[in-house]
C-alpha cells in the first residue's frame, strides 16, 4: 500500500468527505455520513489487495491516482447497493 500514500497529497486528507473530494468521486453526503466507517474499511481493503504494477506507475505517473480513485468508488457503490464491486 505505500504507492498510495506517495501520492500528493494523500497524507493531508482527514475525513471521509476530503477523500471523495480529493478523489472526485460523487458521492451524497447523508448517505457518506451513515455509511463512512463500512466504506473506508472497503477501501482500505480495497488498496491493499490491488497493488499496481511497477511498470503500470512509470508508464503514467497518475495511474495510482486514478486506481485509488476507481478504488474508492468501487467501495462506496459496494457498500450503498450491496455485492461486490
């Protein structure tokens, strides 16, 4: 998981609604707010089984941006409509 965290940024994000927005990942603020622990608990799972390939980061140096991104919106959506994403 330490791609993750050597992404700008990343570190200075404290709240379930900075990770979404940081993200740009839509999301509805009710629903966030009941759902916050499940959805970060998926997306901490999330990140740690999907690390990127070494050549996959140097080829484009936003890949592990946009993967925890997908990531997370993976996780949110899992957890709002149920199953596996």
């Amino acid at each position: 998981m330490e791609w993750f965290y050597q992404i700008p940024g990343v570190d200075e994000l404290e709240s379930a609604e900075s990770f979404f927005e940081f993200f740009s990942v839509p999301y509805e603020s009710t629903t966030l707010r009941n759902r916050c622990l499940p959805v970060l608990t998926t997306f901490h799972r999330k990140l740690h089984d999907n690390v990127p390939l070494r050549n996959l980061l140097e080829d484009d140096p936003r890949a592990p941006w946009l993967l925890a991104r997908r990531l997370l919106s993976e996780s949110y959506q899992q957890q709002i409509h149920g199953g596996e994403a």
